[in-house]
C-alpha cells in the first residue's frame, strides 16, 4: 500500500484553484526562507516531475546585469528538492548530498529549471544515491545552467 505524501497532496489540492500556485511557492518560502530570495514561483509538480520559473529582478541579478550564478543554484535545489519530496513515500526522508553545476550560456532573462526523474526508483529497506538533473533555460528555450545534485534517500527511522 502506498504511503502518503502530504506535500504532494498540498500541491494537487492548492495547484487546482486560482492564485493556488502562486500561494504554494509563498508556503515553501516560508517553510524553506532562503527560497525566498529569488521569488520562485511553481508551475508543475508531480512525482519524477518539476517546474519552477524564476523573474529576472534586480534581487537576483549580479554587477553584469545577468541572472547570478547562486540564484540559479538556489533554483536548481529547490525543484530538485520539491520533486524529490514528492516522489519520495511518506515512509521515506531525504537530503542533498552533494551538487555540481555548469554555467553554460549567460542567464540574460527570465528563467525556468526543469527535473525530470524516469524512471521512478524502488523505495526499499535500505539508503541510496538519488541523482538528479536539472536544466534551466533562457525565455529562448536555450540551456544556460545545469545542475546534477545527488540526495540521499533512506527509510525514516522507527
């Protein structure tokens, strides 16, 4: 029998009511507030599944004008992070382990960070590395950065 996930749960239920979404990505700002900083806002999120778009403000830019480097990890581990709490059964907990990014192109406007994880793993008895890409284009569709951060994931302790 599946164990429940009730931030999966809140997404669904919030995600299907206008200004919903909006209202969610405020909730994991103030549950996670170093989110926050870049205002992200959330527009799917599913088991294996993530997106996240971010506004180019002056908060995020850096002396060049373009979206700043840690901006981008902070987006990077936030939709890797909520879509592997999604994925993740209630029976199970998770933390990154470790992160390595490539800046590709320079992030000139607005951005938006993709995850998707295929195929979904086997939740056992036992810890293991989870890793995860994930990709955030320019409003081109072109790829600026890319981040691979491995979580650990492990069953929670009785």
């Amino acid at each position: 029998m599946p164990h429940p996930n009730s931030t999966l749960a809140l997404w669904q239920k919030m995600s299907a009511v206008p200004g919903g979404k909006w209202a969610f990505s405020r909730l994991v700002c103030w549950k996670a507030p170093y989110f926050a900083s870049i205002s992200p806002h959330f527009a799917e999120l599913r088991p294996g599944y993530g997106e996240v778009f971010l506004k180019k403000h002056r908060a995020v830019t850096n002396h060049i004008g373009t979206v700043h480097a840690i901006a981008m990890c902070n987006m990077a581990e936030l939709v890797g992070g909520s879509m592997t709490e999604v994925t993740t059964p209630g029976t199970h907990r998770w933390i990154p382990k470790r992160m390595s990014v490539e800046y590709l192109k320079k992030a000139e406007t607005d951005l938006r960070a993709v995850v998707e994880l295929t195929p979904l793993p086997e939740f056992g008895g036992e810890g293991f590395e989870l890793p995860i890409t994930v990709n955030v284009t320019d409003t081109a569709g072109q790829l600026v950065f890319r981040a691979l951060i491995t979580m650990w994931v492990s069953p929670k302790k009785a």
